[in-house]
C-alpha cells in the first residue's frame, strides 16, 4: 500500500477538494488494515 507513495500522494492532492471521496478512502483503508490483522 505505502509502495505508491507518488502516486499516492498525487490521488491525495485531486480527492483532497472533494472530502466525501477522502474519507471513503480512508475508511477502505481502515477496512484493510482490520482484515489485514
């Protein structure tokens, strides 16, 4: 997940205007992490 850090951080900036799609994410990720354990 931390291996597209350019990407990433280019997604940050586009989505960071639009806080619905932000916090999708960051609950996708929440998500990930719970499976993930």
């Amino acid at each position: 997940m931390k291996k597209d850090n350019s990407l990433d951080g280019k997604f940050s900036k586009r989505f960071s205007k639009q806080p619905l799609l932000q916090k999708a994410r960051t609950a996708a990720e929440r998500l990930s992490d719970i499976f993930e354990e």
